[in-house]
C-alpha cells in the first residue's frame, strides 16, 4: 500500500460517513440478491442505530481506518453470549467494508487483526461473520482467511 | 438543414442496401483457388491423397497453417446483441452486416472473412462456441456484443486461444483513435505526457481507448473519464455493481482521474486538450460552452453516429483547433476501416497467436506516420490510402515477433512484401470477376 492508515474507535463525528460506507454494503448485498433491497428511508434509523453501537463499547466493537483523514473502511462486530454452546462468547462481525480505492491493500485483513486483538483483551476465542449467501465477494473474503459455514439462515417472502 | 440532407441520404442508402441485397442474396462466396482441369484432380485435392495431408496434420496441428487456408481466415463472430446503432436484433439480423465487415476485410485486407452469428445467450456459451470454432481459423473478429459481455468474451478468449481474437468495437475503435490522437497532438503542438484527456462516455471504444492511451504513454492521472453518471472516480456510488459488472471501468475508476475530480460529465471539460466523445448522438450532446472552459487550442473527437456530439461548425465556432467525427462528409473520419484489414493481414502473415496493446500501438503509429504532414483536416489517412493496409500489416506482424507471438518470422521489408503481394493479387482476381461480369452489375434504381 502506498498511503498511511491510521485505526481507531468509531467517533460520532465520523457516523454520517461511516453510514456511507455501510449503505454501500448494503447495496453490494442488493447487486446479489434482490431479498436484501436497501430501503433509501432507512438513513434516519440508520444513524440512530449507529450511535448506538458507536456509544456501547461494552456489547459492541466498531473500528474505522482513515487515511490523511479520509474514512478507507470500517469494521463492526458484536460481542454476543452463547448460552447453550462452547465457548460461552463470540466475536460477530456485522459490517466490513472497504472503499474501492484502498482494497487489495490488506485494509480489510487490518481491520479484522483489530477485532482480534480486542478478542484476545477479553478472552474470547470464536469469531465469526454474517453475510448474505450469494454475495460471493464476502464469501471469499472469508473462506481465504480460514472461516467456515457454520450456520445456514433460510428465507422466503410469503405472499400478503 | 444538414440533418435533414444526412436523413435524406440514409434513406437513400437504405433503399439500396435492401435492393442491392435481395439481388445479389450474400456478399462473398467461395470459389476454388486450385486448378481443376478434369475430376481425377479430386484424388489429391479430395481422398483419397488427401488422407496424407490430413495425417501429416493430425501429427502436427500448427502445419494446419501451412497445408490448408488456415493462415487466411478469419472468423466474425457475433451474437447479434448490439448490432450497430440498432441494438439486439438476433444474430439471423446480424448477419447482414457480418457480411459487410467480411466484404472489407476481403477488399482491403485480402482477408478471407467468414461470418459467424452465433445463437448463444450466455457469455461462457459464447466463449466455449469460439473455442470449437478455432481450428478453422487463423483469427477471431468478434463483432456487436453488447458491453460489458464482450469484454469478458475479448479477456477470455485472449487467454485461451492460440490465435488472435480481436473485437473491433473496442481494439479496433480504440487504435484508430490513437492514430488520430497523435497527430492532432502533433498538429498543436502538445506533447503525450502532458496532455489532459477526457474519455467523454464509457463504452466498450472509450474503456479499451483508455486502456490503449496508458500503454502509449499517456498518464492515467491526466485522463478523465466521464459518462452519463458524471466524472469516473473511485468513490461514485455505482463503484461496486461496477466491481461486479464491468470490472475493467472499476479498474479505469483507480488508474484515471490522478486529481479525483467530481461533479457531472461537463465538469470534465475544464483545463482538458482534447474530448474523446463515443457517446449519445447529438446534435446537442455536447454544448459548445463546455468547450470554452478547456484549454487553448482543443481538440474534439465527436464520434457519435450518425450524428456527432456536436456539429464540427458549432465546435469550430469556440475554437476547436482539431475536430474529428465518425463520418466520411467531414475531414479526420476515425473509421475502423483504417485499422483492422491491415491488423488482420499482419497477425495472419506472422501466424500470430495473439495481440496485445503493444502491437496495436505500433499500428497506430504507423497509421499516424503515414500522414506526412498532418493539418487540422487531415489527421488521418482515407480509405483510398491503398499503401496504407500492407504498411501496418507489415508493422504488426514485426511487433508480433518483436512480442514472441508470431510462428513466422521475418523482417518488416518481408511481410510487407508479403502483405502487399496477398493484397494485390486479391484485387486482381476480385477485377478478373467484375470485369468478366462474373460479378453481375449493380441493378438499376427505380
């Protein structure tokens, strides 16, 4: 990579441009499977949600890497309980995303180190992903940094 | 008033078109080029002495180039899915203008061009029907694929055939705009590493042309490209279904663009020296404002058909120095015609297994230099140039020894001997038809 990248927590004054960055996952998602049509009201709702993770450390792990101060990515990851199963925690990750011009530039492969690292600070072991099957860029993106299928989530739209 | 002379002459050439072919039901045909003085000529130019023939290449499949007509033919393969102006027709449609493209390849190339529209529906059918079609030729024209289908179908079958595949609508536009690039360059007085650039739509001619400018020297950074979603640059919003899609504008989006300039497609013109358009027919397309914001002495390639972006008047008026469109009726035609029949010789003289931006950029240069001293009306040769098709012939087949794909070897002085002797004698026989009314004569027009 010929730039400089620098991590940190997501900030609230970083929210409407990370949202950008989510928003264009979504549409990603969209380009796969039309089960995931982004709703263009959503922005509001969006943010909120945003704010949400940005200000709950505790339950949360949301990290954006910036470039001379423009956003290059970001990752969002939930810490979640497993309660019937072993290991008792998991690491989810719910975003990544990276702007076209800083991929292929290990942006993604430092964002998910960071996650990791913040997995060793609090003892847990498991990480994984969600995405929509068919959107085979995540698929690989996964599959070449070892992850496996491990949950399967089926949908159908029923008629009203 | 010239749109409606340009209407009245399309109609004109319409009626022709449709009477000449209903007379004459296909453009080219097949005539032996063996003698055949009684029918026991059959038992060697038939079985049974031909079976030694084909033994002979069944052992070594290259001498198939030597011992059949291998070596001059030349496959245009269509879909039918963006069949000049008029979009998807069907390959049945498509034929009509295959044979054309074959009549020009025969006449100015001494190429022996056979059509192939092809009923496929897939990118991957279309590319596994080419693959079974390869021992029969010695090239590939792919011809009115729709974008961005036929880039995967150029990039696929670059890599798995051992012979050259081209598609006109991208390589063939694309060199021929270079030719003219570096002589209007030339005509005022700019240089290649410092000339600003906009590639103003984003077609299949317009991607392939930026990706041919950058192996010619022009930086990416001073490239723009600009379509109907505004300026290309790595943070539009359509930039993933672009991934997905149509990765080669994606790519363009990173290389392009060094000062990541955003805003709409007019923004595009300020400070640039030259526009590229290959975008929606005008008239208006472009507004002659636009081109008061670039720099001094512009250069305009309007090559829209059949009508440009803008009339050459109209962009002369805001002093445009240098003003090419796609039509014969102005000065500095950009016409494929220039480029793939003396493309094609070349590749079939050296028995090529490829080509690449490399060799392209010598047939450009060579197009350019053929104009001696290049004006403001004249940056690129005519179709009338006959010395001009053996002359980048034989520049393309020296850069293809030059790049390691040729199976023959020779110097430039050699192939264009060649080239121009296949030309020649091709003619010749082509005048023996006519002038022995073989070739029946033009029907009169009511």
């Amino acid at each position: 990579m010929d730039f400089k990248l620098e991590l940190g927590k997501l900030e609230e004054n970083d929210i409407e441009k990370v949202l950008d960055l989510v928003l264009r996952l979504k549409k990603l998602n969209q380009e796969f499977d039309s089960i995931f049509e982004v709703n263009e009201d959503s922005r509001e709702d969006a943010i909120k949600l945003l704010k949400g993770i940005a200000a709950d450390r505790e339950c949360y792990f949301a990290q954006v890497a910036k470039s001379k101060g423009k956003i290059a990515g970001v990752i969002v990851a939930e810490f979640r309980k497993r309660v019937f199963y072993l290991p008792p925690m998991e690491a989810r990750i719910l975003e990544i995303y990276i702007m076209p011009e800083f991929r292929r530039s290990s942006v993604g492969q430092l964002l998910v180190d960071s996650l990791y690292t913040e997995c060793k600070k609090r003892n847990i072991d498991l990480v994984t992903a969600e995405f929509p099957s068919l959107n085979v860029i995540a698929l690989n993106f996964y599959k070449k940094m070892g992850y496996r299928e491990i949950v399967s989530v089926y949908g159908k739209q029923i008629k009203k | 008033m010239v749109l409606q002379n340009d209407q009245e002459r399309t109609e004109h050439f319409n009626k022709m078109s449709l009477k000449f072919s209903e007379f004459y039901k296909g453009k080219t045909m097949i005539l032996p080029k063996v003698p055949i003085r009684d029918l026991g000529a059959f038992s060697y130019w038939y079985t049974p002495g031909i079976a030694a023939v084909s033994t002979h290449i069944s052992k070594d499949p290259e001498s198939s180039f030597e011992l059949t007509g291998r070596w001059n033919s030349v496959a245009i393969v269509t879909d039918g899915t963006r069949v000049l102006g008029l979009g998807n027709v069907g390959p049945e449609a498509a034929m009509a203008v295959m044979e054309g493209k074959a009549l020009i390849f025969n006449y100015l190339g001494g190429v022996n061009a056979v059509p192939v529209p092809i009923r496929t529906r897939t990118k991957e059918e279309f590319i596994s029907v080419a693959k079974a079609l390869e021992p029969a030729f010695g090239g590939f024209n792919l011809e009115d694929i729709e974008s961005p289908k036929c880039f995967f179908i150029l990039e696929q079958l670059q890599k798995e055939l051992s012979i050259p595949a081209w598609h006109d609508d991208q390589l063939g536009t694309a060199s021929i705009i270079l030719a003219g690039l570096i002589n209007a360059l030339r005509v005022v007085g700019k240089k290649i590493p410092d000339a600003r650039i906009v590639l103003f739509g984003s077609g299949a001619a317009n991607v392939a042309a930026a990706h041919l400018l950058m192996a010619a020297g022009f930086k990416g950074s001073n490239i723009i490209i600009a379509d109907s979603k505004g300026i290309l640059h790595p943070e539009r919003e359509d930039m993933d279904a672009l991934m997905l899609n149509n990765p080669w504008k994606y790519k363009l989006a990173m290389l392009t663009n060094g000062e990541r300039r955003k805003g709409p497609s007019e923004e595009s013109f300020k400070g640039a020296d030259v526009i590229i358009s290959a975008a929606r027919p005008g008239p208006d397309t472009i507004k002659p404002e636009w081109i008061k914001t670039m720099n001094s002495d512009p250069v305009i390639f309007a090559l829209a058909n059949p009508v440009p972006e803008i009339w050459p008047h109209e962009a002369r008026e805001v002093g445009a120095r240098v003003i090419a469109t796609g039509r014969g009726d102005f000065p500095n035609q950009i016409n494929n015609s220039l480029i793939f029949p003396g493309v094609f010789r070349g590749v079939l003289d050296a028995r090529s297994r490829g080509v690449n931006f490399k060799i392209m950029v010598k047939a450009s240069y060579e197009i350019a230099n053929f104009v001696e001293d290049p004006t403001e009306e004249r940056i690129v040769p005519t179709m009338e140039n006959w010395e001009l098709y053996p002359q980048v012939a034989s520049a393309v087949a020296r850069a293809t020894v030059d790049e390691g794909l040729a199976r023959r070897t020779n110097s430039t002085e050699g192939f264009y001997k060649i080239a121009r002797e296949i030309i020649e004698e091709n003619r010749n026989a082509y005048r023996k038809l006519l002038d022995g009314n073989v070739i029946k004569k033009l029907p009169e027009m009511n």
